[in-house]
C-alpha cells in the first residue's frame, strides 16, 4: 500500500516559540527523520510524504511521525490518502513511470498529428 501523509503542528508549545514566523519545518523534518529511519521505500514533496508497504508497518511509522511532530504544538494536524492494492509493490516509483511513458507516448502521438 501507499500511504501519503502530511502532518504539522498547531497551538502552541515551547518549541514553536522558538519559531515565531509560523513556518513548521522543524516539525515536519522530524516526521520525514521518523520516516526516512524506518527504511520503508518513501518520497517527500513540498506537500506530502509517501511511504510504500504493508498496513501495519505504515501506519506504524505515521503514528511515529505524527508522534514527532507533537512535540512542537499543543495540537497536531494529519492528513491521509491511501491506495490499498494488496499483491502490488513497487508503486512508489511504478506509478509515477507508467504516467511518464503515457505522456511520452501522448506527445509522440500529438506530434504525427
């Protein structure tokens, strides 16, 4: 399964103090430090984290993740998508070539046109 996630504090506590422009970076390096630790396959955008693999071990890591990210507000956000497809591995990057080669192969197209 691939589970993308974006987690981030509110309120406050002693940490965000230490930030008052509001930007949780520290916060949402210390979730993507949970996730890059668990050796499970993942990528990290401007917007979302994404991890690859059984149920049980991502949600594992998210509650880490999201446990990490505690520690810098009183309150924690999370925001989760899911693509359960049992049998499937190697999603993480699959997906992403399978829309590649269907651009590609939509431009060839468009160019004999």
């Amino acid at each position: 399964m691939l589970v993308a996630f974006s987690v981030a504090p509110s309120g406050s506590s002693d940490l965000s103090r230490e930030n008052p422009d509001g930007s949780v970076h520290d916060a949402v390096a210390a979730a993507v430090a949970v996730v890059r630790e668990s050796g499970l396959p993942n990528s990290t955008d401007s917007m979302f984290t994404t991890i690859e693999g059984e149920w049980d071990e991502v949600m594992a890591v998210v509650k880490n993740a999201t446990e990490a990210v505690g520690r810098y507000g009183s309150r924690v956000s999370l925001v989760l998508k899911a693509d359960i497809r049992p049998g499937w591995t190697g999603e993480l990057t699959g997906k992403v070539e399978r829309l590649e080669a269907a651009l590609a192969e939509q431009e060839q197209f468009e160019g004999h046109s």
